[in-house]
C-alpha cells in the first residue's frame, strides 16, 4: 500500500494509525534515505502507542537506542544509521527487545541477514521537496 504525504502532519497521521494496530511482539522496520520523514513517522508511533501526545522522543542517532513505557508493552526504538556491522545489534539487548516489546527500526538495512521477515515493512521517499511516498 503506497500513501502521499504532503506534509509532517500527514506522515503523523499515517504513524497514529498504524499504531492503532501494533502490540508486543511486532517489529516495525522504516527504511529510506536522510530527510525523508523516518523519524517523523516513528516519533508519532510512538507518541500514539505511549498515548502522550507531548512524549518527548529523541533521536536515537547518537544512544543507538531509546526505551519507552507503554500500555501494550515496551516500545524499542532503534537507530542503526551508525553501527558497523549486524552483530552490534546484539550489544543494545536486541534479543530482549524481540522478545517482550514493539520493536521499531531506522536504517535496518543495518541488521542484513538479522532482520525478521514477519516485521512490518515501512519505506520512505521523497516525490518533491514537501512530499514523500510511504509504502507500507
């Protein structure tokens, strides 16, 4: 399914809706280049699965990983734009994380041969500077 998103609003609105469907045990994968709404998207996520809208939710470029308290489990939220290789994956408790939470992934070109093939498929590209096309 491919969707238009003309603003950050809309990339929200998308998030906020897929949210309505994820529990423990799902893993999100959102792949796509820099500056193409990954974050926007998963921010939103996981606002909406947190059910606080004001949910302050870093980046987590530079920790790698950041943890979120939800009522359908923990959230996981990684970014592995800077790991060097699949194997560092299991430094940040990725074996925890498949196993009691929602798992949401930026860059997981990073995991190669590590990523779970039942994970729900996000991608991101820019179609003009203000648009992006989400294929779930």
């Amino acid at each position: 399914m491919q969707t238009l998103s003309r603003s950050e609003n809309d990339t929200e609105k998308i998030a906020q809706e897929l949210a309505k469907t994820l529990s423990a045990g799902n893993i999100v994968l959102l792949s796509g280049t820099l500056v193409t709404g990954k974050t926007v998207f998963a921010r939103a996520l996981i606002r909406a699965l947190a059910g606080d809208p004001a949910l302050e939710v870093p980046s987590p470029t530079f920790t790698l990983l950041q943890t979120y308290d939800a009522p359908r489990g923990t959230i996981w939220h990684f970014d592995l734009y800077r790991i060097e290789n699949e194997e560092e994956i299991y430094e940040l408790g990725w074996e925890d994380a498949l196993a009691e939470g929602i798992v949401i992934v930026e860059w997981p070109e990073r995991l190669e041969s590590l990523a779970p093939r039942n994970a729900i498929r996000i991608t991101f590209q820019s179609s003009t500077e203000n648009e992006r096309i989400i294929t779930l």
